[in-house]
C-alpha cells in the first residue's frame, strides 16, 4: 500500500482544547465510498484515513492522540474525526511535515557566510596592534577605535554606532580581559613564590589553573576573530566564550553537565514527570528545580528541560544553561526544533554570549523549520519582513536591502499549510487590513480567523479588537454592494441575493436569513416615492426619532452627571445612612 504524499492540509479544518482535537477533512462526495473508508492511529501520531486498499491521507500529527478515535461521514463530503490527547496540552499545528531537502525557501550556508562577512568584520591581528601601538607610540584606545573604523569602513566623522560600535567595543573587551588576566595570574604566582602551605596552597594552585585556561580560550578566541567571518567561525567562537565562562566558576575543559539520580523513585519517572515535579518546587526550592530539569535534560535529552535550564542559568548569571542549549542544538544525529529555535529567538533579540544576527539567526530558525517546526516557519517570515534581527545593529538602508515579501509569504503559507493556528490569524489579519499585499476581502480574512479560532483557542483572549475590525469590513463590504439606488423597482435587487454573495454563510444556517432581514430593514424607506410597491414611511415618523435621539441624548448626559457626582455621593452616603437609621427606629 503506498504512502500518499502530504503538502499540506488543504481545505481541512480542526479544532482542540488541551485534552481533544477534531479533525474535518472534506472528500468529493462522487468518489468517496463510506462502507470501505476506514480512519486509524498508529504509533500514537500516525493518523491514517483509508478507502479499501488505498491510502487517502496518512499524516503525523502534532502530538500523540489515543488509538481509539471517533469518525463519521457527514453530508456525505465530510469526514469528521474525534481523538483524545495523551497529553493535555495544546498543539502548535495539526500536523508535523518537515521539509522537503534543498527547499527553494532555505538559504544556503554560502548565502549566510556572504551575510555575515559583511555584517561582523573580523578583527586586525594582535601583532598588527602591537605593531602599530609601538610605532605609533599613541594612546592604545584610540589606535582601537581607528582600528575598528578600518574594518567597518567607517568614516571619521560618522556616528559610531552599530556593528563599528561593536566591534570598537569588542576591541576594547579583548585587550581589557586579557591585562586583567595577565594581572590575576601575576599575583597568585607571587603568592606562591612567598610559600603557601595547606588549603592556602591548594587554592592558589587551582585559581593559576583556572587562569591559564581562560587565558588559552582567550587567546584562541581572539585569533579566530582575526579570520574571514563564517558561520563556523561564530559558533566556535561562542563555543569557546561559553567555556570561558563555565571555567571561571570552576568547570574544566571539555566535560559535560553531570547530574545523578537521588533514588530508584527518580530512575524510573520519566522526562515530563521530572520536569513537572522540578516545576512544582520552583517557587520554594530552586535547587530541587535546578536537579530535576537536569536530570530530564541530561538523561533523556529532554529539549524543554532544557530550554527552562537556560532561562533559569541566565537569571542567575551561570553559563551553564548556554552550554547545553549551544550543545543540544548542534546536535545533527537528533535535530531539536525547539532549542534550534531558541537560539534563532537569542540571535534574534540578542543575549549574553549570542549578539543579534541576522544570518545566524535565519540558520538556526531554518535548522528548526526543516524538521516542520511552525513557529520557527513564522520566525523566518517575521525576520524577511523586518530585513534585520528584532534587536538590531543595521542601519536603515541595510534592513531595506535585505527584506523578502516573497519569503515572508510564503514561509507563512507553509506554516498555514501545516494548520497553523497562528499563521492562519496573521493570514487573517493582513486580509483584513490589506497589508503587505494582501487583499483587503471579507470572505477571506473570516476564513483565516475561523480557522485560527479553532486551532488556537486561546487566540480568543485578545482577538477583541481583529473581529470589531472583521465585522467593519463585512459592514463596509455589505454597503459598497448594495449602494442607495434611484431605480425602478423592476431593476431593484432582491435583498436575499447579494448577501449570499457578500458573506460567509457555509458555518451559520441562520447567517442568510439575519443578514436578509437586517439588510431588508436598511432597504426600507430607500425605493424611490413613484413606486408603487414601496413601502412608505408612517406618519409621524421623523417626530418619532427627534423625540428618541432627544431621549437618548438626555440618557447620556444624566449618566454621565451620575458618573461624575460619584465622590459627592461617597460623601454623602454616611448621612443618608444615618437619617434612613433614625427614621426606621423612630417609626419601630
């Protein structure tokens, strides 16, 4: 039995809550023969619909449903499926599609290399400095300002800001660290030259250690600085800041995150139940925290433990989270998605140890988005359409150069293809205010925000403003339509018709005869006086409204005094209180 090919979802549409999701996919009703359609779960994620031998639709879903799913055929056309979550937890996507290899959309590791070169110069050499400095003889920051302005190609009077900025400040990093090195190592060779004996000595012998090897890293890292910008380049680079880091509070070399089983109790609870139970002790024991979110992620590689470590490690200034995200995420043999992710969102926004790149962080983004990871899909668009990291060092003209409608949208389109909730809402949105050339039509932007309702239910809670601003297109839509016309009644439009036409009625039975009657009563009163089967105004109609607009101009101005004389009537309230009191026990 072959495996069809799955590009998208097509014109299926589905819903959840955390603990159940409901699938409708559409069928032509001529070819589809509901006493041999067969719908099944495989492997918790493998949904699969079948007509006798043949294979419809075999998809992966999001997350992992239980075997025993709930189907029908309804109106003949319309396969509805019912399946129970494993987890309750709500899906970023129906289906998980990862890409196809050598993607028209995926830039090249060439492309980014180009990208970077040009944004992140490497630096002069430490012999070019020194060289410089001695025959100079001139104040060393100021030889590393002018330093900096040769490789960014600054001019002398411009601003310095940017990646000049940066790399002036980098310069200036480089030599600082390492005389504060130089100075350290000095001292504790000192120390030990006068004769340290017992505990003293020890600790003296292991800060030396500690010393030199930062200094290696630091004079490895800032040799390779000096080489042509890469991809490769930067993330060794990074590697090697973040060991320099882990060394300075004690973690030698190359070895990993160790972290060891208390009990047979935590040996056998599995990577979601450590991280719940590391959860639960976050407000009053980091320490239990810090344990189980290290044991899920390093035992079971578990990629959201992980995430968490990093965001708590960076809190508390430790370079251990950095570790194993950098680590987890350049791992080839298991593609994370999730820590890919996180590191594009890091190269994105900027963070201690990942300054904010624009090539680096399409890479990682694009790491994530091949394994079908929609929300790194949406970060990609996000990134082509600003042409620069959301914290950025790029100036205007160079922002502009670099945007991609083109991308933008079609990296949206595969996310919405995947049944992205998120990316069908944003869909929705453009329709809606006819941005990035997106047209600006009713039908349309309802059908995005229907189904983005559905996928991600709780994009209800702030989609006030998106469907006041939905229901003014409609009503815009609906009056450019139907026009006040000075027609005949022979030629004048039904009003049932262009409603049909105008709206999305196919979720709302009832939608066609509102819109009917409420588009019947604006029509009221608008045919021409010569017809004779228009219905005319009553008499006394227009006296009728002045006294209701006078009623309700009245209404609101009294309100509003009410609103206002709410301090006087605090005040009062005591008082009044005091006199119904004496009055009741007068009377009793």
């Amino acid at each position: 039995m072959s495996i069809p090919e799955t590009t998208s979802i097509g014109e299926t549409q589905w819903s959840q809550t955390e603990d159940e999701v409901e699938i409708k996919i559409p069928f032509d009703a001529n070819t589809v023969k509901p006493r041999e359609l067969n719908v099944e779960v495989k492997d918790g994620e493998v949904l699969i619909v079948s007509q006798g031998e043949e294979r419809l639709i075999q998809w992966r879903l999001s997350g992992s449903v239980k075997e025993e799913v709930e189907w029908q055929l309804e109106d003949t056309n319309q396969l509805v499926i019912g399946a129970e979550k494993r987890s309750s937890m709500l899906w970023p996507s129906l289906i998980m599609l990862p890409l196809k290899e050598g993607d028209e959309l995926l830039v090249s590791t060439e492309e980014l290399d180009r990208m970077l070169k040009s944004q992140l110069p490497s630096l002069p050499t430490i012999a070019d400095e020194k060289k410089e400095a001695a025959e100079e003889g001139e104040d060393l920051d100021r030889l590393l300002d002018e330093a900096a302005n040769e490789v960014t190609k600054k001019d002398e009077n411009e601003e310095e800001l940017g990646y000049g900025a940066y790399i002036a400040a980098e310069l200036k990093n480089f030599k600082q660290e390492a005389d504060e090195i130089e100075k350290a190592l000095k001292d504790v060779n000192e120390s030990l030259e006068k004769g340290l004996e017992g505990e003293e000595e020890t600790a003296a012998l292991k800060k030396k250690k500690i010393l030199e090897e930062m200094g290696r890293l630091h004079d490895e890292m800032r040799e390779l600085r000096t080489k042509e910008g890469s991809l490769a380049n930067l993330i060794q680079t990074t590697t090697l800041d973040i060991k320099k880091g882990r060394v300075n509070v004690g973690l030698m070399g190359d070895e990993g995150e160790v972290e060891e089983f208390q009990s047979e109790e935590e040996k056998a609870m599995t990577a979601t139940e450590l991280m719940a139970r590391g959860l639960q002790a976050f407000e009053t024991q980091l320490e239990s925290t810090l344990h189980f979110l290290r044991l899920a992620a390093i035992h079971h590689n578990h990629d959201t433990s992980i995430v968490l470590l990093y965001d708590i490690y960076s809190q508390i200034g430790s370079p251990r989270g950095a570790f194993m995200l950098l680590q987890r995420a350049l791992d080839d043999k298991n593609i994370s998605a999730i820590c890919n992710h996180k590191l594009g969102e890091l190269y994105d926004s900027g963070a201690r140890y990942f300054i904010p790149l624009f090539p680096a962080a399409v890479h990682f983004y694009q790491r994530a988005a091949k394994t079908g990871h929609t929300n790194a899909m949406l970060s990609l668009a996000q990134l082509w359409l600003r042409g620069s990291t959301e914290t950025s060092m790029l100036s205007e003209d160079e922002a502009e150069a670099l945007k991609d409608m083109r991308k933008y949208h079609a990296w949206l389109d595969k996310a919405a293809d995947r049944g992205a909730g998120s990316a069908l809402f944003v869909k929705g949105c453009m329709h809606i205010r006819g941005e990035h050339g997106a047209v600006k039509d009713y039908k349309t932007a309802k059908k995005y925000i229907d189904g983005a309702m559905g996928a991600q239910p709780e994009l209800m809670k702030n989609a006030a403003k998106i469907l006041l601003l939905l229901e003014q297109l409609r009503a815009e839509e609906e009056t450019a339509s139907n026009p006040p016309s000075s027609v005949t009644p022979s030629t004048q439009p039904s009003s049932a018709q262009p409603v049909a036409k105008s709206l999305n009625v196919d979720r709302d039975p009832q939608a066609f005869d509102k819109a009917a009657k409420r588009l019947g009563t604006l029509t009221q009163g608008m045919t021409p006086a010569q017809s004779t089967t228009a219905q005319r105004a009553k008499p006394g109609s227009a006296k009728r409204k002045q006294f209701w607009e006078r009623a309700a101009v009245a209404s609101v101005v009294g309100y509003g005094l009410y609103t206002l004389a709410f301090p006087i009537r605090a005040l009062l309230l005591p008082f009044f209180y005091d006199i119904v009191s004496s009055f009741t026990e007068s009377i009793m």
